[in-house]
C-alpha cells in the first residue's frame, strides 16, 4: 500500500517515520521542501504538489496547519482532489473543524473516495514515539481498513462515529487539555512565588490525584526554559476557537474553556509567542 503524506512539520516527521519503519512506502509533500529533508533523507520520496502526490498513492494523509489550509489542500488548483480517483482513501489528521470534514467526506463520496477525519493527540513525543491517540470519524468499513496504518502510529485508535466526529471527539480532548494548561501554568508560577522548589513541586503533583500527561512532559521543560512547540500555540488556539464555535452551535457554554482561549489570545495575539509551545504559555505571566 503507497502512502502519500502531505505535512512535514513537528507532527507529521514523526508519523512518516513511524509508518516507514512499519514497512509502508511513503512520498511526501509540504509547502517547503526544506522541512522535509528529515523523512527524505530516511528513504521518504518527493513530490511536487498535493495532487502530483495523489497520483501515486493508494491512501493520501494531511497533518497541516488550519483549516483553511485544509481546505487548499484539498480542494484548491494542485489540490489532492484534482486527481483523485475512485477506490483512494483520503485521511485528514489536522485538527479541523468538523463541518468542513464532512465537506470532504461528501465530495469524497460522490466519487467513490473513502474518506476519514482522524486528528491526533500526544504532541511531538508521541508522534516520534508512535503512541499518539488518533480519533477517527467515518464509515467502520473503511476504518477497519485503515486499521493497519493508524496502530503504526498511535496505540490508542478509536472510531467515534461518522464523517465529523473525530473531529468533534479532538475538541472534547482540547477542551480538557486547556484546562491542564492553565493549572499547570499557575500552579509552577504560585509555588515560585511561594518559594517552594518547582522539580520537587513538578514531582509530589505526579505523585498524586493532580497528575497529568501536561504537567510530566512540559513541566520539566518549562524549568529548563525549552519552549520549543511540541505543538505551537497558535495550533491550539486554533483549536480553541473552533471548539468554542461547535460549543456555540449547540447552544453550549464552556466558561473555562473560554477563559484558556483569553489566555492564549494574549500569549499569541498580543505577546506574539504563537510559534513557542504551548507550554510558552507561562511567558505571559513574567510579564505582569
């Protein structure tokens, strides 16, 4: 089975990789080639365009930025649908909004393209890794399928229902993520300012009931001042907005949700830290 990926960033290098040494032969594309040279030079193959690319795959995965650039991915003049055939499955993996994964899904449809939105959580570690969590919306048959693929890169994989729902199932993870961005931003900057010893603070808090994945991997890294994305805030604020909106359509109110979106904003909009990680997020609470 021919893999093409489209999306070499800190997500997608891992991936590729992983599905590499799962014996899957994979060809490559990103907006600059440059980002891609990590998974050329390990035996990865080059192609010019989303739709050169399509071309010469059996299954086409995108891992890219926003939805808009999604939506270009897709459906724009070198898009993947300008030469996609009948009997090709097509995998978004970007956190996206799930209406437009149901925009792809029944354009896909129509021309006898499989199609599945599965977004991923576990940042750059578990995309080295292999053990991302990926949540997969779209038809069981097709799922079953691509069974094979998804367990070379994640050990947690699970079908939420039908075109949409992986993505709906992504918000329900970020709204929760949010809230251990926030509590571990703000317990590390109290207990400075306390006085207490961070790493010890880092090592009772993941002793006990507050532990969290948040607080063990970017915790450490805060304290050593690495603030290098394992996923970049301006992503997760991204996602913020988008769960918010879903949240807003179903006459839904999530206040904390909103207030990690506040946060954020000032972290990405008026700080202009939108490419550190999202741990970066305690850089705004220096400033005050």
């Amino acid at each position: 089975m021919k893999i093409g990926f489209i999306g070499t960033g800190v997500m997608g290098t891992g991936m590729i990789n992983n599905l590499m040494k799962a014996g899957f032969e994979v060809a490559v594309y990103n907006r600059t080639k440059a980002h891609a040279k990590a998974v050329l030079s390990n035996g990865a193959t080059w192609q010019e365009t989303p739709a050169a690319l399509t071309k010469v795959s059996d299954v086409v995965i995108t891992i890219v930025g926003f939805p808009k650039d999604v939506k270009d991915v897709y459906f724009g003049d070198a898009g993947i649908f300008k030469t996609a055939t009948a009997g090709q499955t097509l995998i978004d993996m970007t956190t996206s909004s799930p209406i437009l994964a149901k925009q792809i899904f029944d354009y896909g449809t129509k021309r006898k393209i499989d199609v599945l939105d599965a977004p991923v959580s576990g940042g750059d570690v578990g995309a080295k890794n292999g053990t991302l969590t990926i949540m997969v919306g779209g038809q069981p048959a097709v799922y079953d399928k691509m069974l094979p693929i998804f367990k070379a890169m994640g050990s947690s994989v699970n079908r939420f229902g039908n075109a949409g729902q992986g993505q709906n199932a992504k918000m329900s993870n970020q709204i929760m993520i949010a809230g251990t961005m926030t509590g571990l931003t703000e317990a590390l900057v109290f207990a400075k300012k306390a006085g207490l010893d961070q790493s010890q603070m880092i090592e009772t808090i993941q002793g006990g009931g507050a532990g969290n994945w948040s607080m063990g991997t970017y915790g450490p890294r805060i304290l050593k001042g690495d603030f290098k994305p394992g996923f970049y805030a301006k992503h997760f604020l991204k996602d913020l907005r988008i769960a918010l909106d879903v949240a807003a359509e179903m006459n839904l109110k999530l206040p904390a949700t909103q207030q990690a979106k506040k946060l954020y904003e000032a972290m990405v909009d008026q700080f202009g830290l939108g490419n550190l990680g999202t741990q970066g997020l305690i850089n705004i609470y220096k400033t005050k």
